[in-house]
C-alpha cells in the first residue's frame, strides 16, 4: 500500500541502503542495525564493539583509491590488499593488522563519480576479527551503481503488514522508519496505539518502508 509519492533521497529497506542522489547502493548483513547520518553510514550487530563505518568525500582523480585510503585513514601497515571494482567505479580494499592499543581494522575506498566512498570496519572481539572482516568486506563488494529497479525502491514509502517480533516497540521501529519527523507517533497512529501501548508477540502490525 503506498503511503507517499515523495521521493526519497535515500532509504535503507531489508538492510540494503540507497542513496538516489548519489546513484549508488550498498548491502549490509541482514542482522544489524543500519543508522544513516548526514554523510554517513554506520552497521553493526549490536555487540562486541562492532562497527562498520561508511563516509563520502570528493575523490582525489589525480590518486589511485589506494593512495587516497592511505591518506584518509592515516595507514601504517596494510596488507592483504586487493584492488575490485566494475565498468563504472574503482575500488580498493586492505587490512590493518591491530597495533599500538588499536584494533584491527578492514578500510577500503572507493571512486565512484566524483566522490570517494570511505570504508573503515573495526570489533572490540579479537577472537571474531576474522568472521567480521568477512563481514565488512561482503559489504563494501556489495556496493554498486543503482539500477532502475532499485530506483523505484525509493519512489515513495509503502505500509507493509508484518507480525511483531518478540520485544518489539513502536520506539524501536521508529528508529529505522522512513517517515519523519514524528515517526514514532506515525507508526501509533497507524497501528491504533495512540498515545501509548506496544504490540503484542505475534501481533501483525503496520510498518513504514
């Protein structure tokens, strides 16, 4: 059911982000939390200190993405390096092995445009650094120029039904809800839970997307 037919500059639905102005989209790993800011992106699962960071800056044409990856996130000691990419963006990806009290860190850059897409991924669990680094470098491969179809992914926001998950709050949905301001209130609203209340387990429930 379509709610708008305003567009959005970008969205994040099945934890996949768009950004429309800028053409691209990027894929997360389905469990974490994607929360979008003015010019970044930050996931994680919501443990062991676990984030992956995403910003955008103008590229640097003059430099290779490894060059500038090197500048940006003050590298000291890459390796594993690898170059990737596609027809319509350059890319480069490295590891930085932990050092001097800091963690391991999987960064990356990629030229896509005129902008540089900065990676940076890091967890407070050694002992999982290498299943994470999977993790963040399935990300930043995920990352591609937007198609049509995903276009229309961002062509207004729907309602979808779903059953509430265990624990499940209009303040939590609120979190990751396309509509705003007031998207809390919004979700109340469309659910018959104005002013106060939460859903039962296993109740459906309408969802902004």
């Amino acid at each position: 059911m379509k709610f708008s037919e305003q567009k959005r500059a970008a969205a994040v639905i099945s934890n996949r982000y768009y950004n429309a102005r800028l053409g691209f989209t990027v894929a997360f790993p389905s469990d974490w939390k994607v929360v979008t800011r003015a010019s970044s992106v930050l996931a994680g699962p919501n443990r062991d200190n676990t984030v992956l960071r995403m910003s955008v800056k103008r590229a640097d044409a003059t430099v290779p993405p490894e060059d500038f990856a090197r500048n940006a996130l003050a590298l000291r000691d890459a390796r594993d390096s690898e170059a990737f990419g596609a027809p319509d963006f350059q890319a480069w990806t490295a590891r930085e092995p932990a050092g001097s009290g800091k963690p391991e860190r999987r960064v990356g850059v990629i030229y896509f445009g005129p902008n540089a897409y900065v990676f940076e991924g890091r967890t407070g669990n050694a002992a999982l650094a290498p299943f994470y680094d999977s993790m963040f470098l399935s990300s930043m491969r995920s990352f591609r120029p937007m198609s049509g179809a995903d276009r229309d992914e961002v062509l207004g926001i729907k309602l979808h039904y779903l059953r509430a998950p265990e624990g499940t709050t209009f303040s939590k949905l609120a979190e990751t809800s396309p509509v705003s301001p007031y998207a809390e209130e919004q979700l109340r609203l469309v659910n018959g839970y104005y002013p106060n209340g939460e859903p039962e387990t296993g109740a459906w429930i309408k969802v902004f997307r």
